[in-house]
C-alpha cells in the first residue's frame, strides 16, 4: 500500500531523510518512532504528498507522490501532530465541511457524517461545538474529520499526545476497528508501551534514516520476546545463543533479548542447553519492556 | 458555491453580524440624508464603502489563509479535494462576504442616488469601478499572504497588516488611475485630466479604456492568486500563465511610447526602439520584483540541475520559477534592442548602455540567490547589499571626486564606451560563481539530534 524507495528529503540548510526505504502492507498498522527530530514529521508529510522528495520514491496505493499527489490526497487521512479545528463549528458542521471537501457527493454526506461520528463515538456530541471539546474529543473529531471519506491510508502524527490513559486506549481500540475495516495506518508516536496494543511493526527513525535498515515486527503472538538473566556473567552469552539458533536481539553478559518460539518443549529445550552449558539462569521469561529493549537496541543502529 | 465559500458563510454572516451591519449602515446614511448638503448619503457610501470593501475586506482577505494557518488547519484544507479555483474563490469571496454585503448596501444606495440625480451612465461606471477596487485591493491582499506563506510559515500582526497595506496600495493605484479620466478629481489634484489616452500609435478615449485596463489587471491578479492557491495544494504550474502575462505586460506597457520624454536621452529614438527599450524595462522591474518575492530554494536549483544533467530539461523549464522567466524575456528583449540600435545607425553609446545594464540585472540576482539560499533573511541582506552597491558607494566616490568610477555601480556612459559594460560584465560573472557555488556546496549534510524535523 505504501512503498518508499531511498527518499531523500532537504531543507535548504539540512537534509532531513537520507535514504529511507520503506514497504508497507495494506490492513497494518505500522508505528513510526524514534528521537525528536528524527525526520519522522518529516516523513509523514512526504507519504501525505505535502513534501516532494529531492530524490527517491513515494508511492501510495501505486500512486507516485510527487507525479499525483492530488489522487493521492482523495485516497489519504492524515492527522497533523499540532492540528486545529474550527472551533466555532459545531461537530456536524465541522464533519460536514470535511466531508464536502473530500468530494463526498450531496447526497451522501449525511450518510458519511454519521458513520464517521459512530466510529470515533461523537455521534452524542453532534451540537457541540469543537472549541467546548475536551482533548479527547478533540483527537477523536481530528480522527473522524480526516477518515469521513474512507481513505486507504491513515496517517496519524503523534495521535495519543497528551491524552489520558482512558482515552489512549480508546484511541488503540478505534486505530484497530479502522484497520479491520480495511485502512493502512502509520503513526507516528512516542509511547512505546502502547504500540504493542495495536502496531504489527515498528520503523525506528533516526537521524534521517531507517534505523536497523527495517522494520521491527512489534508483537508475534507465535514467537514473542524473551529476557533471559543469568546470575554470573559470561561473555559468550550471545555467542550461545546465536550458535544454538536462536535469534538474538540484544544481548550482554548479563542479559539477552530473543525472539523464540512459543512451544513449551522448545523453550524447555533451550533452558536445558543453557543450564547443561554452565549458564546460571536466574530468569527466562516474556520480555513485558520487549518493545523499549528492542527501541533501544536498534538505536545507532545505520543501514548499511 | 465551494465548500470552502460556504464554510466561511456559516462563519461570516450570522444572523446576528447582518443585523449589527444593517443596523449601522441604515443609522450612517439616515444622518447623512438629515445633517446637510456637506454631507450626502452618496458620499458618505462611498467613504463607508472604501473603508468597508477596501481597508477592511483587504485585511480579511490577507487573514484568510494566515488564520488557516495560526489554527493549524491549512494542511487539512491542502489534503482535500477542494479544487484550486473552489479554494481561491472561496477564500476570496468567503473571508470577504460580510464586507461585500455591507459594500452592497452602499452600492445600492449610490445607485440609488445616481439614479435620482439623473446621471445613470455615469453612476453605472463608477459601480463597476467601485467593484474592481473593491476586488483589487483584497484580491491584491490575499495574493501577497499567499506568496509570502511560500517563504516562511509564521506571520506576525506586522505581515498582516502588510498583506493588508499592500492591497490598499493596490486600490490607491486603481483610484489614481481612475482619476487620470475624471476631469473633476483630476481639477482638484492640480493635474491636467485627459479624455483621450495615446496608446500603440492611436487614440482612444480614456474612461473605457482605464476601466478595460483595470478590469484586466484585476484578472491578471486573480490569476496570480489560483496559481498560488495551486502550487499551495500541490499542483504544477507550469510556465505558460506567467510567459501570457509577461507577452501581455510587455505589449501593454509597449504601447506607451507616446508618453516617452523625446525631447531628453532617447532622443530622436523611433517607434520600435522606444517600444522595445519599454518592454526590456518592464521586464527588468518583474525580475527584481519576482525574485524578492519568490523563495530562491536551493534543494529546487539542485533539483534544475539534476533533471537538466539526467536529460529531463522539459520537466525542468515547466518548473521555472518567474523571476528566471522574467530575467530571460529581459534579455531577450534587450538583445532585440540592441540589435534594432546597431541596425539603425545609432552607434554604439546606446547598446553599451543596454549591454551594462544587463550585466547590473544579471549581477543584481545573483546577488539575491547567493544571499537567500541558505540564509531565512538572505533578501534583506541582498537589499542592503545593493542599497549599498547603487547609493552609497557611488555617493561616496562622487564626494571624493572618482566619477570615472560610477560605471562600476549603475549603467553610465564610460571612456572608452565598452569598458564599462566589460567591468560590469566582470562583476556579474564573479556574483553568478558564488551564487551557483552556494547553491551546489553549501551545507549539504545529514544532521543529526537537534533537527527540527
């Protein structure tokens, strides 16, 4: 759905992306993290087609961003990281002109207003005017205004800044019913702990570029990530566990980061080779800050 | 009606606003009718109405995109599917529809009045002035916030009342026109007024043809606005519109030869020779005009370059910027001229004037593009660069008795005739190199943590 070849993106005194590649399949939800600064704004407008690549290529939906990026636009939601509304404008109102400005025909508009307002739950606060919003709400008629016409693509920057815990979750459970009704998204976010709730992968930016050089897959429900510790350091740790097949994210003399199997006997497997190899295991177990471990462990991290 | 137009009427004309400015007006022009012959309900509608549709509704119009902006709602508006023309009209019209409606009160009244004084052509005419100044000045507006939201994001009550400002100079230069073909203001500014108005050799009677003129010119400034409203929403451009527009200002402006001082240093100069020497002036002024206004953006010159080296030229002539465009007819023009002296006899003083000229110009942008492709404020500082270049170093060499060095600083006639133009060829040269080499090497790298992304 969304496919980015060694985009490169300037300011006049700065390039901001050097290089990045990326795929995206239809029906995810890919999240977009990494430093402030990163270029992930930056990004985001570029697969918006708002920003022209210097070079590289965007394409959405096989749309060349910078050969169409009108065709694109009717395709395409995006929520802005700092965005407005017109706070004046009642909810209804404001759907309403999002949805004439998409092009919804007349007839169809009421019909689309209100599938909107359903989906991101406003659908009590139709008379309300957005500037007596709280900022939850505020999100969510954000969301709604930029999802009236069903784009294929959903782009989010910074969609769960500053809002409450209740409201976080709120935000996961609409970002995954907009999935299962058949739109791409890609988010751009800071909080790590929540993206496990609703991202399939995550793309690290940092400094212009891919860290890692690809995505990470965030949750595999089939192979999750395990922490092991052991209680007396070993500098062959990783060197084991590579050796014994084991796919190795991040490991120390202490500690390693896998990504293994969910199968009981395979697991008890690997414990036994450990165990039997002198290691003094002190805990083997799902990694809960997986997600963090993994953030952190690609950090500094170039393509090649 | 766009969406864009009728969002602004949800917000602009409520029940109550309509009422206040109905309310107002009726008050304004009962006082006017009951407080003497001073002061007539015609006079006071046309002040209400140039302060209303003009002073106000230009300040409006400026505002309609910056506030989209300050709101932070100029992205989603660019993501939709409103057409440029839907956007720029109802930006236009629709920031602007409670001025109109209050101007549409004091038409209607100096209509009415007009009318009852028996003087229905003339009142007809000054309608439609009314209306193009009116359109001008917000018109005018709105395409200078839009030209100036290519160059920085943030604006101040300053750029505000700016954009504002330069729309009311665009009406005060209609209404000053208007007055070259009104016998009475004309009377009372001490001018000498004109019913006949000589233009590419006939003579044709001034009101109409003012009013044609302006009515153009309101097109042409219309036009400017969609063009930016486009490139706004991701469109291109293309180069046509802006070469009809220099092809048109060229031969319009041609057309006044007639207003030429013969007498003075075009002496003895015929027609063609006047017309061309208009038309390269007129096309100098557009570059320097266009190249202060537009952004010189280095990752676009980089871009030029690259699609010029990988043999796509056609894809980077339709992206030209106006001032490159501008800068080219320019030098066209001034070729043919010069080639028009030489063919006529008029030996080689003439040309070697129009030669440095042509140097000044191409040394002036310059200039402008080393200055401004990596600096925010690079413009200011090519300003001062050549405030500098054209008025206070000669100023200087003229106070110390070094005369035979103005040529270096504005096209004059030097001994021997072509070393002027050669020294300021000079100069133009060595500005090109350091403007082309800023905009291929300067600060080409990957930053780091501390990007504003």
């Amino acid at each position: 759905m969304i496919e980015v070849r060694d985009l490169v993106y300037e300011y006049p005194a700065k390039r901001a992306l050097e290089g990045v590649s990326l795929v995206v399949p239809p029906q995810t939800i890919v999240a977009l993290v990494g430093p402030n600064g990163a270029g992930k704004t930056t990004l985001l407008r570029c697969l918006a087609a708002l920003e022209p690549p210097y070079s590289g290529v965007v394409t959405i939906d096989g749309l060349d961003t910078r050969e169409h990026p009108r065709e694109i636009h009717t395709r395409l939601g995006y929520l802005p990281d700092f965005y407005g509304l017109y706070d004046e404008l009642t909810v209804r109102r404001c759907l309403t002109y999002a949805a004439w400005s998409h092009g919804i025909v007349v007839t169809a508009v009421e019909g689309a207003i209100a599938k909107a307002a359903e989906r991101v739950g406003l659908s009590d606060r139709m008379e309300s005017k957005a500037g007596e919003l709280s900022r939850g709400l505020r999100q969510r008629l954000g969301i709604g205004q930029a999802i009236v016409h069903e784009p294929k693509v959903l782009l989010l920057d910074e969609p769960a800044a500053g809002l409450d815990p209740q409201a976080r979750r709120d935000l996961s459970v609409l970002l995954l019913s907009l999935r299962e009704a058949g739109m791409t998204l890609v988010v751009s976010s800071h909080i790590l702990a929540e993206l496990e709730d609703y991202c399939s992968e995550m793309i690290i930016i940092e400094n212009g570029r891919v860290a890692g050089g690809r995505p990470i897959k965030v949750k595999d429900v089939d192979r999750p990530r395990y922490l092991i510790e052991i209680a007396t350091a070993r500098s062959d740790f990783g060197k084991f566990l590579k050796d014994a097949g084991v796919d190795v994210v991040e490991a120390d003399e202490h500690h390693a980061l896998i990504i293994h199997t969910r199968n009981a006997a395979a697991r008890a497997k690997l414990l036994h080779d450990l165990v039997t190899a002198g290691f003094e295991v002190s805990s083997f177990g799902e990694s809960s800050k997986a997600l963090e471990e993994t953030y952190f462990s690609q950090i500094g991290k170039r393509t090649a | 009606m766009g969406p864009e137009f009728r969002r602004n009427l949800w917000l602009e004309l409520t029940p109550r606003r309509v009422v206040f400015m109905i309310a107002i007006l009726a008050l304004v022009f009962f006082a006017a009718a009951v407080s003497g012959p001073s002061w007539t309900p015609y006079s006071a509608a046309e002040t209400i109405y140039y302060l209303i549709v003009v002073i106000w509704g230009a300040r409006n119009a400026g505002l309609s995109i910056v506030n989209e902006i300050r709101d932070r709602t100029w992205d989603l508006q660019r993501l939709s599917s409103i057409s440029a023309a839907q956007m720029t009209l109802g930006k236009l019209f629709g920031s602007t529809i409670y001025n109109w409606f209050g101007g549409a009160i004091c038409l209607t009244v100096m209509l009415v009045y007009g009318f009852a004084h028996g003087t229905p052509g003339s009142t007809i005419l000054d309608l439609i002035y009314y209306v193009i100044v009116g359109l001008v000045a917000q018109a005018a507006a709105l395409l200078a916030s839009l030209v100036a939201i290519r160059r920085r994001s943030a604006h101040s009550r300053l750029d505000v009342f700016l954009y504002q400002f330069l729309g009311v100079v665009a009406a005060i230069a209609v209404a000053y026109v208007w007055e070259a073909a009104d016998p009475e203001s004309a009377l009372l500014l001490g001018r000498k007024s004109s019913d006949v108005i000589p233009w590419w050799g006939a003579v044709v009677s001034a009101r109409p043809f003012l009013l044609l003129s302006l009515a153009i010119f309101a097109g042409w400034i219309l036009a400017g606005c969609y063009r930016e409203m486009r490139r706004e929403l991701k469109m291109q451009n293309g180069p046509l519109v802006w070469a009809a527009f220099l092809v048109f200002t060229g031969l319009y402006v041609a057309g006044f030869d007639a207003w030429l001082p013969h007498e003075a240093v075009m002496a003895n100069w015929n027609v063609v020779a006047l017309r061309l020497a208009l038309a390269s002036t007129t096309f100098a002024a557009l570059t320097y005009v266009m190249v202060l206004l537009e952004p010189k953006d280095r990752v676009l010159y980089r871009w030029y370059a690259s699609r010029i080296a990988s043999g796509g030229v056609g894809l980077a002539l339709w992206g030209l910027q106006a001032w490159i465009m501008s800068y080219g007819a320019t030098v066209l023009v001034s070729l043919a001229l010069i080639w028009w002296l030489f063919a006529q006899g008029y030996g080689a003083f003439y040309p070697a004037i129009a030669v440095a000229g042509l140097g000044f110009l191409t040394r002036d942008v310059s200039i402008f593009v080393f200055s401004s492709a990596t600096r925010r404020r690079g413009d200011f500082v090519a300003i001062v660069a050549l405030f500098a270049l054209y008025v206070l170093i000669p100023a200087i060499l003229d106070g110390v008795g070094l005369k035979s060095m103005l040529p270096l600083f504005y096209p004059t006639p030097s001994n021997p005739v072509w070393l002027g133009p050669a020294i300021v060829w000079g100069e133009a040269i060595v500005a090109v190199a350091f403007a082309v080499s800023r905009v291929a090497l300067g600060g080409k790298r990957v930053a780091s943590g501390s990007w504003q992304s």
